[in-house]
C-alpha cells in the first residue's frame, strides 16, 4: 500500500461492510415489525368503529402505546365478538 493511503486493508474493509449490512438489516427488522404494529392498531381500531364499539381517550392511549404485538392481535380477536370496548381489551 502507497505511504499515505489510509484505506486499510481488505479484511478491515470486509469487517466494516458486515458491520454495515447487520445494522441496516437489524434497522429494516425493526421497521417490519413497527410496521405490523401499526396494522394491528389500524385493525383494531377499524373492528371496533366497525361495531360501534367507542373508546375512551384512556383506551386509545393504551392501544396507540401498546408495543406487544401478540397482545394486539389478542384485542383485535376478542373486539370482533365482544359486547363492549373494554370488554375487548382484557
């Protein structure tokens, strides 16, 4: 290599390209899975409006919080048979 020339070495750039692809693919995992989080909240809210099941502002702010995705589809399911929208997020 040339005096001066701070490239470094194959291996070093090889180290900082996975490096870069396991953070881009760890970002892109991340946004999937806000992305479905937004869809089961999408979803839940359109069943609920759908059966005119009202909210209170307090559940609105509990679903639009919620970051467990098992438990909004868990409410989606049981807004689609329940008699009431608190009955539907137990």
């Amino acid at each position: 290599m040339p005096a001066g020339n701070s490239t470094g070495t194959p291996s070093r750039h090889r180290s900082r390209a996975l490096a870069y692809v396991a953070t881009t693919r760890d970002h892109g995992v991340a946004l999937v899975g806000e992305g479905r989080m937004d869809e089961a909240r999408s979803s839940l809210g359109y069943v609920l409006a759908q059966r005119g099941l009202a909210l209170t502002a307090e559940k609105e702010a509990w679903i639009d919080a919620c970051g467990d995705l098992d438990s909004l589809r868990r409410w989606h399911d049981q807004a689609v048979v329940v008699a009431s929208a608190a009955g539907g997020l137990q």
